[in-house]
C-alpha cells in the first residue's frame, strides 16, 4: 500500500504543478525552491522528509548586480545563470529583479533563490535573457508582453509585480501560457492614500505655487487664497484598498464622501460612512474626485470630454492611480475653460513626460500640481512592498497557491490545507479515465461529482476542477496545465467539464467522501469501465487514511491504492486465477505491490486491479490476455 511518505511527496508535487514550477526542468536539476515564507499547505501532513529541500545559506547569497546606470543607457551588466555556472545552487530557482527593490525583499530572495538583479533592461534584451529565468520581479517601467512570455520557452513560471497596478503586464498571455502573476497589494496601499490626501490638501491651498513664489522673493498672500475642505463632497472613484483608505483620511478632515464602484460591497462601504452611487451621479454631486481605478479597456480615457461635462463647474481632480483613465488633451481642455478648477497628478500617460505630449503639458499648466508617481514612495512602503512581493514570489515557486495572484482563482489557506490529500485523487482520476479512451475523437464532455455532506457553500472545488483537467488533458497533449490556465486551456480545446454535488449521509469530518469523474461520448478501451449512459467512461475514488484510493470502475466496486502502475483486468471468476497471474509475472521478474478484487456475484465477472513497481512489457500482457479467464485487461500508468 502506499505510505504516507509517498503520499505527502506526490501532494507536494502536484501542488508544484499547480503553482507551475518545476515542470520545465532543466538538465541536472532539482528545480526545486526552498520555501522560507511558510508553505501554507497542512504543514503537518508535508511534513515528510524530501517534501521540500531547506537550504539556508544566508548573507553568502549575494546578487550579481553592479552599479545601476539611472540614464537611458543600456542595462546594467550582471551574469546570467548561464555565465555563473558552478556558483548557482542548483537546487535554487533563478529569480530576474530587472527594477530596483528593496534589500529585505532581495535578502529574502537570496536565502531560498538564485537572485540576478538587471536594470534599465530593453523588451528585446529582456526576451533574449528570460528563458534562463523561473521568475520575474518588476515594477511599473518594465513591460511584461507577450513576446516576453513566449521567449521564455516554457520556463517563466512566475512574475511577480512590486505594487498593485497590472497594467504592465499582459494577463492574458501570462493565463494562456502557465505562468503564475502576483502583485503586492497591501504594502504601499497606506502610501498611497497619504499620498492622494497630500494632494489633496497641497492642491486646494495652492501649496506648491506659493512656495515658489516664496523662494523667488515674493510676498503674494491674496494670490494664493485657498479653498476649504469641510463640509465638501469627494467622490472616491474606485473603493478598493486605496480608496477606502482615502476615504476614511477624508472623513476626518470633515468631508462628506461619496464613491462609484460596481464591485463594492455596499455593507463594506457604508461601515467606513460611505455611500455608493452610480457613475453619473457621483460626478453631478462631487467638488473633488479622487481616482482609484486599475487601467483597464473599461477604465481606459474613462475621464474625457463627455465625462468633465458631466461634473460641477469648478470640480477639482485628483490622481493618483493611473494615467490612462484620464483623457489627458481633455482634460487640459478643461482646465483651460476653468470647468476643472484644478488638478493634482501624481500619474501620468506617458511617464516621465516628454516635452511636446500632453502628459508633458498638464505639468506644466498653471492650475495642475504634479509629482513624480511618489505614491508608493516611502521608506516604509518601499521595504514592504519588497518583501510582500518576495514572499509572494517564492511562495509561488515552492507550490503555494499566492493570495495575491491576479490570474488565478483565490483559494484560500485553509481550503488548499483540508484538500490537499483530494488533489492527488482528482489528478489521478483524471489521468485514468482518460487513459481508458479509444479512438482518436478526443475528451469533449465530462462530468465531475463530489460526494459531501457540507452545504454547497462550505466545499470550494476550483482546485479539484483545475488537477481533473490537468490529468486528463496532459497525457495525451504537450501541454502544461495549472491552477493559472486550466480553464483556459479546457476551453480551448473544447473540453466542458460539468460539475455536480450529491448529498452523502452524515457527516464524517472530511470535505469530501468520494469523486466520481464521467467522460461522456467516447469509445472506452476497457468496456468495464463504462457507465450510465453507455459511450461513456465512469471512475470513481475515495481518500482512506490520507492516501488516494480507487473505488469504483463503471458498475464494479474496488479498493486500489492510486500510486504506480496498475493492471487492470476483467475476468471470471474462478478458483486458481490468483497464482496464474501472479505466476507469469513473478517470470517477468514484476513485483506486486497489491491486488484488489470486485465483483458483482459469485461465480460471475469480477474486475481485478494489480499494483505494480515496475512497468510490465508487452509480451507480459499478452501472457495475461492468452489466460481464458480474462476477458479484457489494461495497462495504466498513474
């Protein structure tokens, strides 16, 4: 039977290949990352030795990056993995900072990776190094595109974004080909809003006019008259982390605050004193818009000419989420006609701006205050920043789902914990099912049923959904499948996996008493296996102390230990069959690691499962196949 040992190394690596590290190996290597950021799956349960490989090598871990041109020059030199040769750890993954990070983040880095930090990288220089990298570590300036991630041959399992913002990023490539993207959404997110208030208020008291005024030696008190912020109506556009915290800042400066956001949660909003309304009515009530929306198709020049005229005469305006949402030859339009009184960027369209674009012109203009995108720009943001997208990175490489991925569903700690032991089951189920297909007309329909006593609510099955579709899809295509683009992928390709709950009686404890996978349409190797209707394929298993089991083929009940190969086979049953079968492969010098029994009556068909060490030839097969009493068999490799 299979030891737990065994069992908690295979969790481990199929959760890796959720998490897509690994599964591009290079030569000689392990591949595989030392988690020091606590790996958030049922610690106890991986806790088997050869689970994950620790290796602590400290302040002797240093990067291989010199000094940093800040001009529009080339990259900083730094070796590649490949130059490096002998000084890599082989065991460490290989990590591309290509913009500047903070030292706790890359100290993290170096204890449990390779780390080469390269900046002022072009796109064409970033394609030609990316295919040496695991992961990829950026900021705002690099753009992540899709010749990037085809470049990368397969290998870039990761990218990790030092902010919020994904706009730099193109998702969809990222979705299509594997590759996990995780962003740092909570360090600088009180940065930002104190950033955003310090506008604000610099904005409506004309700080920055009056003192360069001040520094040229003029003395202009009724110039600068300001206006006040009590009693004053902000429209928070966009109440996410950001814009939630301006707006608790805005209510204790005594504003009123209103916000528009389709995917708030109303009871969330109005915990804070805020009171959500649509679009239109948010710009017709605000003196001042504060913007904290993700640069998207939707959002993108979503402040133009139509939009500043919708707003209050004199409404003043403030930035600092992304420079595209605004139409920035709009907006100095309406500024000109004073129908936007002022405005405060700290964003930009084009950044740095050039001399001649609009960008370049807003900062410029008399009754717009600008800085140099310092939202996150803080000591405490900066180092923090760095280490949360550190730990999300190497998380991510050592097979941790992140909380912060943005192209991958959010499954929770304590969810991937309790299903760990379901998700070799879901897996291997899939991978037997689809080895049980004849003929070349492919898996197009299947049906997945999960056996639980919990409510509907209480079961998350995204996981389980995503490991049946890598089993099916991966042995018979050269694709890659994870959490990142299992659906994806299945859509691609035709493949509809329906999923249904049926109610089990009491309740034992565990999420799940058995999973039963069905492909519909299909011609099946083994006629056993078909279900209910026929041209189709039904396996069903269970989890028995942690280990994976198989308990159901078509109609026949059985017990087998999902680890290895098996012999799968339909015979009478008979008095003698047992040392027949074990008699010829004894002769094959195959070791039996268990056998497994079902049958419907005595005397009747009974379907047997062996267990086996070592693969079985084809002249052992055929052995079994030329005994009377077998009527059909398979070989299955798990």
């Amino acid at each position: 039977m299979a030891t737990v040992t065994g069992t908690t190394m295979a969790v481990k690596e199929s959760l890796q290949g959720l998490a897509g590290f690994g599964q591009q190996a290079q030569p000689g290597k392990s591949q595989m990352l030392a988690s020091r950021v606590g790996f958030q799956v049922n610690h106890a349960a991986l806790a088997g030795k050869g689970a994950i490989r620790c290796r602590r090598v400290g302040n002797q871990r240093r990067s291989v990056v010199r000094n940093v041109a800040t001009s529009n020059s080339s990259a900083a030199v730094a070796k590649t993995p490949s130059e490096q040769g002998s000084s890599r750890d082989p065991n460490f993954a290989t990590v591309l900072v290509s913009e500047k990070l903070g030292d706790g983040g890359l100290d993290l880095l170096r204890k449990v990776s390779n780390v080469d930090c390269i900046y002022n990288l072009t796109n064409e220089e970033l394609c030609a190094k990316i295919s040496e990298y695991d992961a990829l570590i950026v900021r705002s300036a690099t753009k992540v595109t899709r010749k990037v991630f085809e470049a990368s041959k397969g290998r870039l399992k990761v990218v990790g974004r030092a902010g919020v913002g994904i706009d730099n990023v193109d998702l969809d490539a990222a979705t299509e080909l594997g590759c996990l993207v995780v962003n740092a959404p909570t360090a600088n997110t009180v940065a930002a809003a104190e950033h955003g208030i310090a506008l604000l208020t610099a904005m409506v008291r004309n700080v920055a006019p009056s003192d360069a005024s001040m520094k040229s030696g003029q003395w202009e008190r009724s110039k600068y008259v300001g206006v006040s912020l009590v009693d004053k109506t902000l429209a928070v556009m966009g109440f996410g982390k950001v814009g939630s915290e301006v707006a608790r800042k805005a209510k204790g400066l005594g504003m009123h605050v209103i916000s528009h956001d389709p995917y708030a949660s109303a009871d969330r909003a109005r915990a804070v004193g805020v009171e959500l309304v649509s679009f239109d009515e948010a710009l017709a009530r605000a003196d001042f818009i504060s913007l904290h929306m993700p640069l998207t198709p939707t959002t993108d020049k979503i402040f133009n000419d139509d939009t500043f005229a919708k707003c209050k005469q004199g409404v003043r305006l403030i930035n600092v989420a992304r420079g595209g949402v605004i139409d920035e030859p709009a907006l100095l339009r309406a500024l000109e006609s004073g129908h936007v009184a002022q405005a405060a960027l700290d964003v930009f369209t084009v950044e740095p701006p050039k001399e001649g674009d609009s960008s370049h012109a807003l900062v410029q203009h008399k009754n717009v205050i600008a800085t140099p995108h310092l939202g996150a720009s803080t000591v405490e943001a900066q180092e923090g920043v760095a280490v949360e997208i550190a730990e999300a990175v190497a998380g991510a490489l050592a097979g941790e789902l992140a909380a912060t991925a943005v192209n991958a569903p959010m499954v929770p700690a304590e969810v991937i914990a309790e299903l760990t032991p379901y998700v070799v089951l879901a897996e291997k189920l899939g991978r037997l099912a689809v080895q049980l297909v004849s003929g070349g007309a492919g898996v197009k329909q299947v049906k997945v049923v999960y056996k639980s006593a919990r409510d509907d609510g209480d079961l998350d099955t995204r996981l389980l959904r995503a490991m049946i579709t890598k089993g099916l899809i991966e042995p018979v295509s050269s694709a890659f499948i994870n959490l990142v683009n299992a659906d994806y992928v299945a859509k691609q390709r035709g493949l509809k996996i329906s999923e249904e709950r049926e109610r089990a009686d009491g309740s034992t404890g565990a999420p799940l008493e058995s999973v039963s996978v069905t492909i519909f349409d299909v011609e099946t190797r083994f006629a056993s296996a078909t279900g209910n209707p026929t041209r189709s394929i039904t396996l069903e298993g269970k989890v028995k102390d942690g280990v994976p089991h198989l308990s159901k083929v078509g109609n026949f009940n059985v017990d087998v230990s999902l680890e290895g190969s098996i012999i799968l086979y339909r015979q009478v049953d008979q008095p003698g069959m047992i040392g027949k079968v074990g008699s010829i492969l004894g002769e094959e010098n195959v070791n039996i690691s268990f056998m497994s029994v079902g049958r419907t009556l005595r005397g009747l068909d009974a379907i047997v499962a062996i267990g086996t060490d070592e693969d079985v030839s084809k002249g052992a097969l055929q052995k079994l196949m030329d005994i009377p009493a077998i009527g059909e068999l398979v070989f299955l490799k798990l």
